[in-house]
C-alpha cells in the first residue's frame, strides 16, 4: 500500500476541494492518505510518504502563495527524490501561466511530476473527475 500525502494551501476553499478529491482517488486505488495544510508539512515529515501531491493557488501575478506553501515547497523540493509528485491548484483570472512555472521549476529540479492539473474557480464536474484521475496515478 502506497502513503500519499496531499499538501495544500488554499485562501477561499477551491485548491481544498480539489485536495479533497484527490485524496478520494487515491484513496479508491488502495493508497492511505493523509491530507495536510502547508504550514504542517515539511522536510521531517517527507520520509513517510511514497507519493506527494502539492496544492497551491494562482496568486498575485500568477505566482505561488508565498508566506506558508512557497517556503515549504522550496524545503521539500529538492528532498522529492524519485517519489511520484502530482501539482494542482484553482485559478479566478489569466489563463493558468502559474501552473506552468511551477511545472518547468519542479522539472528542472529534476521532480518526478506524473501529472498536473487545474481548475477555475470551484472544481466543476469536469476538474473534478480530473482530480480524482490524478490522484489515482499516486497510489
């Protein structure tokens, strides 16, 4: 059985419901699950997970949320090692362009990104599926 954590941030309950559901996908595949706020995670907690899946929404100018997620993403980013790694997160404006950022940064530190995702606003019925897909792959 897989250990997968689902790591996120959220400011308005979006990126939340969409760890929500991809704690389920995984969950349906066999995995355990622990769903965990940024603030709460960290290198020391790494170890006991097989797979992470991260979760932050667009802010500002289609950046990362940079008081609590960034701070322990750059902590954890370099420890991932081969563990398969799933990004997701919410957007309300722009067309997404924070997502991929934070792809080409999490591939170019050599992160072993099995898939990424996000929604618009509230995850409709189709980011949903979407979640639940991508949460799947971690277990």
């Amino acid at each position: 059985m897989s250990n997968v954590a689902v790591v996120f941030w959220s400011g308005t309950g979006n990126t939340e419901a969409m760890a929500d559901l991809v704690a389920q996908g995984a969950s349906a595949k066999g995995a355990k699950v622990s769903i965990i706020q940024a603030s709460d995670f960290g290198a020391d907690r790494l170890d006991g997970y097989d797979a992470v899946a991260f979760g932050c929404p667009a802010m500002g100018d289609e950046e990362l949320e940079d008081t609590e997620f960034l701070p322990m993403y750059d902590e954890v980013e370099p420890l991932l090692g081969d563990r398969k790694v799933v990004l997701f997160g919410s957007y309300d404006w722009n067309d997404g362009e924070w997502m991929e950022l934070w792809e080409q940064r999490a591939e170019a530190a050599g992160v072993n990104v099995v898939d990424s995702l996000i929604a618009k606003d509230y995850p409709d019925d189709e980011a949903s599926a979407e979640c639940m897909r991508v949460g799947a792959l971690l277990a």
